[in-house]
C-alpha cells in the first residue's frame, strides 16, 4: 500500500484488538492477509480469520473490521510465529479465573 500512514500489514498476520469490543471479541481478532479496503467511504481492515483450535465455526472465514474501531494491533510474521507465541503464553490467576467463570 501507498505511504498514507496505515501500516503495511502485508503478508503478515495480525490481532486487532477493538474499542468496545462485542462479546466474544474481547481477546482480539486473528487476521491473515489482512489489507484495507474502502467500503462506502470507510475504511476497513480485511482478511481470512486462520484456523484456530476451539473456534472452527469461524476458521478459515474471510472478515472485516472498521479501522476506526481498532484501538491496538499485534503483528506476526507468520501464524507460525503466532502459533508458537501462544503456545509460550501462560495465563495469569485472575485470567485462569476468569475463564472457568466468565
């Protein structure tokens, strides 16, 4: 993409974590081949949700997010860096609380 002030997110893949995040979306929004677009003047951030153990009914979806709404990013290089990252991440108590109990 041109130099317009938007990251190139290009052949990376990326979490986009979203101001008043709609349940369910709280952890943030895997994307790969993410890419903006512009649909009816706004802009928006879009690319295939990868495969994700325990959320099949979404993997391998293409989806859309209003840049507008995004409030933090995380980039990879690739989902196997993703992958490996998290397999490193150990949950504090209080998140290991909060996912027996909602």
């Amino acid at each position: 993409m041109e130099d317009n002030g938007l990251p190139d997110f290009g052949g990376k893949v990326v979490i986009l974590y979203l101001a008043d995040a709609p349940r369910g979306c709280e952890d943030g929004i895997l994307m790969e081949y993410p890419h903006f677009v512009r649909r009816e003047g706004r802009l928006f951030v879009s690319g295939r949700i990868p495969h994700v153990d325990g959320e099949s009914w979404v993997s391998n979806t293409q989806a859309s997010v209003a840049w507008d709404a995004v409030i933090h990013y995380v980039e990879f290089k690739s989902i196997d860096e993703y992958r490996n990252r998290m397999n490193e991440y150990r949950p504090t108590f209080l998140e290991r609380l909060k996912m027996l109990f909602g």
